[in-house]
C-alpha cells in the first residue's frame, strides 16, 4: 500500500467515499449537495491524500489549512475514510500518520476534526491516535436557504 497527494483522475471515488460515509454514518445523504464537478470547480479550498492498493484507492483523508483563535494555524481534517474491504488493517492509521506529517510541515500546531458520537469505531480509532474527544462542544451548521434567509431578515 502507498500513501499519496489526491489528483483530480481521483475525484470520483473520493466523492464515492464521501457518499458512502455520510450515509453510513447519518443515513443522510439527501443532504449532500457536492459533487465531483463541484469538487474539481472548488480544488484550491482542499487537498486530500489517498491510500492506494494495487492501482485502486481504498481510503482518503481530505483536508484543508484552517485558522482556530486559540491554537492559530491549524490542519483541519474534513474526511478520514477507509473502504470497508480495507479496514481495520492499518490503512487509517497509515493516512493519520501522514496527516500529521503534513500539519508538522505546515507548521501547523493542531489537527482537528470532527466524528459523530455513534461513530464508535472512529471514536475508538481517534483516541488510539492521541486525540482528545471534547463533549463540550456542540457543532453548529447553517446551510444555503437558510443562510439567505438569514440575510433577509
């Protein structure tokens, strides 16, 4: 297995896994309004590295370089997923590794993320990594019609 820098050849399976993770983990993917032309239209807002087998990507972290007030420049990881085939076998833990590898050089002096709380193998996963879990901190979202309707008022 090989870790390597995401090109836009990768994009439909990065947008596959990014499917396929919001509907195993929110069963909610009438939400999503990405997509691959999208992705390639907005690529200088992200990178993403890919863990690859025998020619076939099977995980992707996608990521982008953030700034957080209390810890300054930070890498904030948008998407961590492993094909089901491929998990529990080092792959996410091969692309955590480079993950931080990147953020170290970037200097960058936090990683963050987010993982829903019935993730519980992601949970698990994360804490193996070092990560701390907050519960103090509840994550807010506002989206399109919403954020004009915002506006309007």
């Amino acid at each position: 297995m090989t870790i390597r820098q995401g090109q836009d050849k990768d994009f439909p399976i990065v947008f596959k896994f990014i499917y396929q993770l919001v509907d195993e983990i929110d069963n909610a993917t009438h939400r999503v309004t990405n997509s691959v032309a999208l992705m390639k239209k907005e690529k200088k807002h992200f990178k993403f590295i890919v863990a690859e087998e025998k020619g076939k990507v099977i995980g992707v972290a996608l990521y982008f370089i953030a700034y957080l007030v209390n810890t300054g420049k930070t890498l904030y990881l948008e998407v961590l997923f492993v094909d089901n085939k491929h998990r529990s076998k080092g792959v996410g833990y091969q692309l955590m590794q480079n993950i931080f590898k990147i953020a170290l050089r970037e200097k960058c002096g936090r990683v963050h993320w987010t993982v829903t709380n019935t993730n519980k193998n992601a949970i698990t996963f994360y804490k193996k990594c070092g990560a701390e879990i907050c519960d103090n901190q509840l994550l807010c979202d506002i989206r399109g019609a919403n954020i004009k309707k915002f506006l309007e008022n």
